[in-house]
C-alpha cells in the first residue's frame, strides 16, 4: 500500500475491544517460525529436535521444513554433534539493530520536531536495510492536509527521497551488488524504473548533499531528504520533511532546505561526527 495523503479527522471514535483478525489474515508458516526464534529466545539453554516438536507440537515435517528454512536464512544454528538448536547470527544482527534504531530514534526527536515546529509539516527519519528504508521515528504537523506513514513502515528506496540518501550514501560496489538483477517497481509515472538512471540520481544525491522525491512515491507529495551521519561519517540514517505538493511552492522548498539541513547537521554532531574543517 502507498503513502498517502489524508485529511486529518481528530472525532473521537469507539474502540473494539477483544476483537482477533480471522485466522486467514496471518500465515500459518510464519506464526510457526517466529515462535520457533521466539521459544529459543526464552529458552536459555540449546533445544533439540524433540525439545521443539514436544514444546511446539508441530508435525513432524512442517517442523524440519521450518528449521531448514530459519538454518539456511543464518537465524539459528545446529550445533554438532549435539544436534541442538540455538539462535543464529541474524538474530544477533536484528537485536543490535533494533537496539541502535530505538536509541537512534530517541536521539531524534528534538531535531525532528524542531523542523516540525518550523514549518508545520511531517518530519521522518529512517534507516536503510537492504534496498528499503525503514522509518524509525516520525512527527506531524497541525496540518488537516498530512502524510499517511508510519514508524516501522519500508518502502523501496529507489522511489523516496530518504531512500536516495541512504542508497547514496553506500559505497559504490555496494550500490551496484544491492541492484544487481532488480527490476525497479513504478509507484507513479515519476518513479525511477531504469537502474542507470537511479545510479546518477544517486551521484548527484551524493554531490549535492540531498535528496529529493518529486512526487516518485505518492502523487501529490514531494519531500527534501539529508543524511545523517554517525562519529565515523557513515552516513546511519536519513531526515526528511515531507510537503504536500499544493503546498511546496518555491518559497516552500527555500524555507525546508537550511532547517531539515541543521537538524540532520546537529543530530549528526550529537552522534559524535566531527568533519574536517572546510568539509
């Protein structure tokens, strides 16, 4: 589903309490993975086979299809000649993930609502994972007329402008290996779809110190993206303000710029980044 823009309703309405999504809105073999990573997770000793099938009561074959496919995605590991299971390095990489995103997030939210409170706009920050960035942290305005997102949500990069920064912000052997054989999804005719075309809206990401989504996303938003940048330089996530298009005129985008700029700058020097006089 896209982003959209909506119209704010602040009406109160009543809540639906005790209310479960029927049993076909969810898969069956994901609930059984994730409570595979979720039992080792509070288990603190290595399970075997028979430990999982007893705990779990999953069929015999479902059970190995699940753990051949968490052991081949590198979530948990067999250790011999034991033969138990415990978690496997993307856990590891999942946890520490979510730990610097939380923190990361919480460092953020000053500087995002100090753009926020300038402009009356939506403000985001997120972080790459793959070819998706990922929101992290997020602030709207008071406006009636305001972004349909949401923390936690990926979109495909190539099509945001946060994407761009982030994307820019790889070296470029890594660009080329996370593009490598993808096909570019179109979400409006002004999606970037050629793979060339994106690596030079990344050089002149990466030149200009911003990004920019000229409605490439959702028709009718437009969005000024910066990078922010960690004690190393890396550059770890991405801010942006987020305008609808009927009201980004040129005074607008002048007015965005320098703030979403100071903010991912000062965010970036509490994060311990310290450029080279000049730079």
């Amino acid at each position: 589903m896209n982003n959209q823009l909506l119209v704010r309703d602040t009406r109160r309405r009543p809540v639906a309490r005790g209310i479960r999504p029927p049993a076909s809105a969810s898969v069956k073999s994901a609930q059984r993975a994730l409570a595979i990573i979720e039992l080792l997770t509070r288990t603190e000793r290595p399970l075997t086979f028979r430990d999982l099938e007893e705990t779990l009561r999953y069929p015999r074959s479902s059970l190995h299809g699940l753990l051949h496919t968490l052991l081949a995605g590198g979530w948990l590991e067999l250790h011999d000649p034991s033969r138990t299971y415990t978690l496997g390095i993307r856990a590891w990489e999942a946890g520490k993930a979510y730990l610097r995103a939380t923190s990361l997030a919480q460092r953020a939210m000053p500087y995002l609502s100090r753009v926020r409170d300038a402009m009356d706009e939506t403000v985001q920050l997120a972080i790459l994972d793959g070819r998706h960035n990922v929101y992290v942290a997020k602030v709207d305005g008071t406006q009636r007329l305001v972004l349909a997102s949401e923390v936690g949500r990926r979109l495909e990069a190539h099509a945001t402008g946060l994407g761009k920064v982030l994307l820019a912000g790889l070296p470029v052997a890594e660009i080329d290996r996370r593009l490598a054989g993808v096909s570019l999804e179109r979400f409006t005719p002004n999606t970037i779809t050629d793979i060339r075309a994106l690596k030079r809206a990344l050089d002149r990401t990466r030149r200009r110190g911003y990004g920019l989504d000229n409605e490439e996303y959702t028709m009718g938003v437009r969005c000024i993206a910066v990078p922010v940048r960690d004690h190393t330089g890396q550059v770890v996530a991405a801010m942006s303000v987020s305008v609808p298009t009927v009201r980004f005129d040129a005074r607008r985008r002048r007015q965005a710029l320098p703030l979403v700029q100071k903010a991912a700058r000062d965010l970036s020097l509490a994060l311990g980044y310290g450029p080279e006089p000049g730079a």
